[in-house]
C-alpha cells in the first residue's frame, strides 16, 4: 500500500473533511452534546487499529469498524430525526436498513472460503500483494495438480510488487510459495527424470534463494531490536518450508551438499518437521554418505 505524499489530494481532501467534521462538533460541543460524544466514540474506537499510534502489523480490516460503526448508526439516527418533517424518518431508516442488510447478505457469499473471498477481492483490489498471494494458495489448495498454472500466475503477480523492495522491506511469502509452485510444475513434468524439468528446478532455486535473503534480513532485524532492549536473543525465526523446498530443488539439479545445508538451515528452525530428515537422509544417500543418512533417519 502506498504511503500517501503532499501531492495527494485525496489523502488532502480526506484530511479536510475530518478536520472538518472535528471542527464542527468541537465548536458545537455545548449545544450538540451528542454529536461530540459520537465523534469522540468513532476517533477513540479507530485510533488505536489506525497505525497513527504505533503499528499494529495489519493495514486494514472490516472488524476494526464493528465498534467505530456503532457511533455511525447512532449519529446517523439522530441526525435523521432533526429533519423537519419527522414522518419520513421512518421511511428512510427502513432504506438504509433494506440497504446496508442486502449489501451484508452479498458479502456474506464472499465469506463462503479464502478463494470465493480472495477471488471477490482482488478485482477490486487487483494491487494488492496478499489477496494475490492468498488467492495463489487457495487455488492450490483447491486442486493442486489442475489449477498450478493459475497458482504461479497469482503468485508471480503477487511478488513483482514486493521483489523491488530492499530485502529489509520485503516478505519472504510471495517467494517462498512461488518457489514451492515452480517445483511443483517441475515435478509434474516427471521431475529430475525430464530434462524439460530442470528449468523449473533452476527457477523455483532462484527465487528461493531471494526468499532466503529476506528472511535473513528479517531474522537479523529481529536480532538486533532484541539486543537494542536488552532482551535475550530467542529461537531463530524463518520458514522451513522455505529450506525444505530449496533443498528439494538442490536434489532434484543433483546439487546435493548445498541441498544438505539447507535442510540443515531448515531443521535450525524446526527440529520436529520430520520432511527434513526425510530430505536430508535422501541428500546424504546421494552422497554415498550412508551412515549420515541412517543416523537422519533415526533422528
């Protein structure tokens, strides 16, 4: 989501009608005691979900707007009711009632699951990089094997917009599942047996490899705001999805120390995710590393 600049009238003309609304029931506040306390009800529920205060790690959500929404409707009702003529209040709040319920039950379809509701959103927010991504995964989770052409388009879309950004500003997610995508591709084509698979393998390593550098950057960050407060360094943090699905790749191109230095990497993260040792076992096999790849297996 782009920050909003100076030249941005919109974010301006927002900004002016607040200001607005604010000045009114601030200089009214005597005479129209219910406004101000609704205005001050709808600024106090939002501000602390606004991220104008500190962050909250989520940008926007229909929920942050049940309680805010609550000082809406009661303004709404009263300011209804200061009409002249008071017969047709009950009129008009039968519409907006009839209104907002049939927009309610249409969104309500939307809800059914991840793909109707990502499937809904992103055509009106086709920018977005994680209706992209969660529209990706929903499709693959649906039917893997039918809809993964559909799954690495969605999620191409979803890490252009993030692949620009400094790795410190980045999300591992886009790439990650990218990656996973493309070695699935692969595999569909028959795997390390075709040689026509080797371009998807190649693929899926690189952009894993992009995922591994976010994720380290994001680990170091974390690191260092720990040490900057004085509290102990805790677990590693990261994906071992990631690790499993770049070591996979390594094993597929024959690559097999570099496959085993990543299941190593991933079993730092997760030490119960059995598909690690699975991997690393079948790495050092390839090796001729047999009594590692036993010991793998009985860990």
């Amino acid at each position: 989501i782009p920050l909003a600049g100076w030249g941005d009238w919109a974010a301006w003309l927002a900004a002016g009608a607040v200001a607005a609304i604010l000045a009114a029931v601030v200089v009214r506040r005597r005479k129209d005691p219910l406004m101000f306390f609704l205005a001050g009800l709808f600024g106090i529920a939002l501000l602390p979900v606004s991220n104008l205060v500190f962050p909250i790690r989520s940008m926007m959500a229909e929920r942050f707007l049940y309680l805010p929404s609550l000082a809406f409707a009661i303004a709404v009702v009263g300011l209804l009711y200061r009409l002249p003529s008071g017969r047709f209040v009950p009129v008009a709040l039968c519409a907006l009632l009839t209104l907002y319920a049939a927009r309610t039950f249409a969104r309500n379809l939307d809800w059914r699951d991840n793909l109707t509701l990502a499937s809904a959103d992103v055509r009106t927010s086709p920018r977005s990089v994680r209706l992209r991504d969660t529209l990706a995964k929903a499709l693959w989770e649906q039917d893997d094997r039918r809809n993964i052409d559909a799954s690495i388009r969605e999620e191409e879309v979803s890490w252009a917009m993030v692949e620009p950004l400094p790795v410190e500003r980045s999300s591992e997610l886009p790439p990650t599942y990218l990656g996973i995508y493309y070695a699935f591709k692969a595999d569909l084509m028959g795997g390390a047996s075709n040689p026509q698979s080797r371009p998807w393998y190649e693929k899926s390593v690189a952009v894993l490899l992009r995922a591994r550098a976010i994720s380290q950057a994001a680990a170091r960050a974390f690191d260092e705001a720990q040490l900057a407060h004085g509290k102990p360094l805790g677990g590693r943090i990261g994906m071992p999805e990631l690790y499993l699905a770049l070591g996979s790749d390594y094993s597929s191109l024959a690559r097999q120390a570099e496959a085993v230095e990543a299941f190593l990497q991933g079993r730092s993260l997760n030490p119960g995710m059995p598909t690690l040792y699975d991997g690393l076992a079948g790495a050092y096999w390839a090796m001729g590393q047999y009594d590692r790849a036993v010991a793998a297996l009985e860990a």
